[in-house]
C-alpha cells in the first residue's frame, strides 16, 4: 500500500496532485509526502518499494519536474520514447492533452526515492507577481528553455540544480515555508537560463530498448549488495514531518 500524507501550511485545503492519482491503489509499499508552498505550486517526496505503476495524466498545462534521488525510474511515453532516470537525473513534462496521456513507469531496483515538482503556470506566476514581485519567473521562457517544441525532456541535472533539488528533498519534511519558497523560485529561475545539454532529447528504438531491458534484467539477476541504497537510508529521515 501507498500511502500519502498531505501536509499543509498555507491555511488552503490540499488539492490531489496530478501524480498521485493511482498510487492508491498500486502493488506495492511506501509512502508520498505532498507539500503545498504556495498557489500553483507544490512538491512530493517519494519513496516506493514497487515495480511498476501506470499514470494517466488528466491536468492540461501542468509542468510536471521529477528528480531522482536514489534508485531508478523507467518510463515507456510511447513505443518510440523511454526515459531511464538515475540519480541525479531529472525529467520534465507538460501534459499538452494529446501526447503522453498514458505512460507505463517502472522500477527496474524494486524501489525509488525522488522529489517531484508540481507547478500551475498560471497560478504560480500570479501568487509570485503578489507576493514575491522581486523575483522573476516567466514559465514561457521556462519551459521553452526546458522543452522547446516537445512536452518532455530528460537528462543530468547540473551540478547548481542537483544542489537545490537535494535542499529541497532534506528540508521539506521541517516545512519551512519562507526557506522552501525561496528554494523552488531559485529552481526555476536555473531552470529558465541554464542552457540545457544537447542530445537530452534523443530516444532509443524499440530494438535497442529491448536490448537494454535485456542486458538491465541479467545486471539485475543478482542483487545481492547491490539493493537500492534507499532501504538503507529511509531509517535516517528526519521524524518530524512538519
């Protein structure tokens, strides 16, 4: 069972995200902590013990940021696009309604630890224009630097944004709101001018990805000490979760 824990300090009542829908209900174990920060914007950390889970997307216009902590996290899009995520790595999509309405995720380690990002363009840049008029985040820019013509993207994070996506995930749990606010804005505006590695867009053909479901299944044939480092650390976490 999946459980998820809804924590929420910005006085409105937690709305479902768009990723969770479904993990209620999936084979498997762990746990998703969504934090509200602020209009349009909010963020889960996840730690899952399961191999596989279907995700159907309904919320037109959502970016959706996830970031890979520990662990592995395999996406099917369609036959042509798959998207393998390893620590460090991140992927980024925007539902345009018609591309990606369904997508197959696996965990080919039997877990996953991650952050994933939430953002309502519309919203956000409204609550941002309000309360925060000193910082600058035009979505546009953002995801035309992030997804140019496609509605996903994939690859290695960066040293600047690995660093605030791994602040993010230590600090969410202690809830505070001004230092997380702070550090999603500062996300976004690396992920608006950072120029993005060549080559993040490319996919593999259905003969090479069997060939590498392959040669991953004989790796992973043997797991003994190889088991993802994230059963060893979630005993670590912090307790307190806001």
């Amino acid at each position: 069972m999946i459980d998820i824990i809804f924590h929420d300090k910005t006085g409105v009542t937690p709305y479902n995200p768009g990723q969770t829908g479904g993990f209620e209900n999936a084979a498997g174990s762990g746990e998703i902590h969504y934090y509200r920060l602020f209009d349009g914007v909010g963020i889960m950390l996840l730690r899952l013990e399961m191999e596989t889970y279907t995700e159907i997307r309904t919320q037109i216009g959502m970016i959706e940021i996830n970031f890979c902590i520990n662990g592995r996290f395999e996406t099917s899009f369609s036959m042509r696009d798959s998207v393998l995520l390893k620590p460090g790595d991140m992927a980024v999509s925007c539902y345009d309604g018609r591309h990606g309405t369904r997508s197959e995720s696996r965990f080919p380690l039997g877990c996953y630890e991650g952050l994933c990002l939430e953002v309502d363009p519309a919203a956000a840049q409204n609550w941002l224009e309000k309360n925060a008029p000193g910082f600058s985040v035009d979505f546009a820019v953002l995801k035309q630097n992030l997804l140019g013509n496609r509605w996903f993207m994939f690859g290695t994070a960066g040293p600047r944004c690995e660093h605030v996506f791994r602040e993010l995930y230590e600090n969410a749990p202690y809830m505070d709101l001004r230092f997380l606010r702070l550090k999603v804005v500062e996300l976004l505006m690396l992920l608006s001018r950072i120029p993005q590695e060549e080559g993040t867009d490319l996919y593999c053909s259905t003969e090479q990805t069997e060939l590498a479901h392959h040669l991953r299944d004989h790796l992973l044939t043997n797991r003994e000490g190889s088991a993802c480092r994230t059963s060893t650390r979630w005993n670590h976490w912090p307790t307190r979760w806001g």
